[in-house]
C-alpha cells in the first residue's frame, strides 16, 4: 500500500510543520544527532524518519484518526500509533538552563481540551481540560519554558509553582497578568476601591499590557495545532504534543 502524503515531495512540508524544508531538513538532522534513528532491535521502520516526522506533524496539525493517517502515508493503524508514541516524546522542547542576565520572561496559563479525564478537570470552559504554563522570552518571543500539565480546575498561581515552571526559570525577571498574586511576578498595578491610579500607573500598565500579550500571541500561533483544541492521546501524550509543538513554534521563528 502507498502513500499520498510523503516528505520526498517539498510541497507538503510547510501546510503540516509550519517549517521550510530547509528547516524541516535542519530538524530531522538535529533528531538523527539525538539518536532518534539509531538501529534498535526487532522490525525495522517502514517509513524513513522524514516521513515519520511528517506523519506525527500531520496528526497534530489536523487531529485525524488513525485510521485516517495510516491511509495517507501507507501504513497500518498500529504503526502510525507506534510512531506518534515513539517520536513524540523525542521532539519535546527542552528547558533552557541559563538565561541572559538582563532577560524578561512572560508566562501564562493555557487550556487544552483533553479526554483523558485522568489528567484533566471541568474548567472555566467547562470542558475537561489540562492547564500548562508557557514561559516565553519577552524580547525573541520564544518559547523556553512548558510546565508539566495540571488539571484545568487549578488557577495559575498555584499551578506556577506545582508545573515546575517556576523551578524552571530561576531568578529571572517574569511578567504576568492578574491571575499570579502572591506570586512575586511583575504585575499590573491594581486600583483599591475608592482610589484612582496616578498617570505614571496607568502608563506603566499600558505597557505592560503591550508586552505581555506576546504570550497571548504565542498561544495564537500554537492553538493553530487542532491537537491543542481536542487532545485524544492520554497520559503524557498531551505534554508531548504541547513541547513539541513548542519547538516547531521556535523553529519556525527562526531558532536554530
């Protein structure tokens, strides 16, 4: 059985990676460098980590079955199953371990629809979801940090510290919305009842506004990913996908 969909063919690459071929080339070489394709035993792959990496992208671009996706690159239901949980895993993005001295950070918390109600809870959408916090850097808009997924009933403040973003980001300066107080996070000032912000206050929030909705902007982009809207994989195939995803947004602002 052959395949419609295959990376030999350019054309394909940038609908479902959101990458140039050059950057899809970059990519596979950086996976073969990590040891992704190193001969294991037992059966070999049928399909050539191009195509595989191709296939994993297509499944979080679109979110189809796998049904679906074993008829478009040629392959059986269990490979394509197989595949999305062996090259997952190895796509996710890794923290950075250093920061620069004078680096601003944003973070915020997003929703994933997710079905795997053991991961996930009703949240303020209703809908079972996990929350992830992404830490972004404030001046490329990369993103350099993705917290462990925690139950969409939990508020960002708590879910700061338990993610292990906070742990993640050491003593950098980190910008956040309202939602963090307690937190020592960089907010908005606040108006107490009864008392009118100064003009230099109002100024200061304004800006602060500007520039944290880069985040905003950030998760734009990646809920463009259909996995992000209605995430069926379980356990921590919603991490994955979250991580990896996060590398391709990076990849495709021109990270190297």
């Amino acid at each position: 059985m052959s395949g419609v969909i295959t990376a030999s063919e350019s054309s394909w690459i940038a609908p479902f990676t959101g990458l140039s071929p050059r950057a899809f080339g970059k990519l596979v070489t950086q996976l073969r460098r990590e040891g992704v394709d190193l001969p294991v035993r037992g059966r070999p792959w049928k399909l050539p980590l191009e195509d595989r990496l191709l296939l994993l992208t297509v499944y979080w671009r679109t979110n189809l079955t796998m049904r679906q996706l074993a008829a478009l690159f040629g392959v059986s239901k269990s490979t394509a199953n197989r595949v999305i949980g062996h090259l997952g895993p190895k796509l996710a993005l890794q923290p950075l371990q250093r920061f620069a001295r004078d680096a601003v950070l944003i973070v915020d918390g997003t929703l994933v629809p997710t079905r795997d109600h053991k991961a996930a809870e009703q949240s303020k959408n209703y809908r079972y979801s996990t929350n992830h916090q992404v830490v972004i850097d404030a001046d490329t808009r990369l993103v350099v940090v993705i917290g462990k997924p925690l139950p969409g009933n939990r508020n960002d403040c708590r879910a700061w510290a338990e993610s292990g973003a906070k742990a993640a980001i050491g003593n950098a300066v980190v910008i956040a919305d309202g939602g963090y107080p307690g937190t020592g996070l960089v907010m908005s000032h606040r108006r107490s009842p009864g008392e009118e912000l100064p003009d230099w206050k109002k100024a200061h929030n304004k800006t602060h506004k500007q520039v944290r909705a880069r985040v905003e902007h950030c998760f734009a982009r990646m809920k463009t990913w259909r996995i992000l809207r209605d995430c069926r994989l379980r356990g921590d195939g919603v991490h994955h996908a979250m991580r990896g995803i996060a590398r391709l947004h990076n990849l495709a602002l021109g990270y190297p």
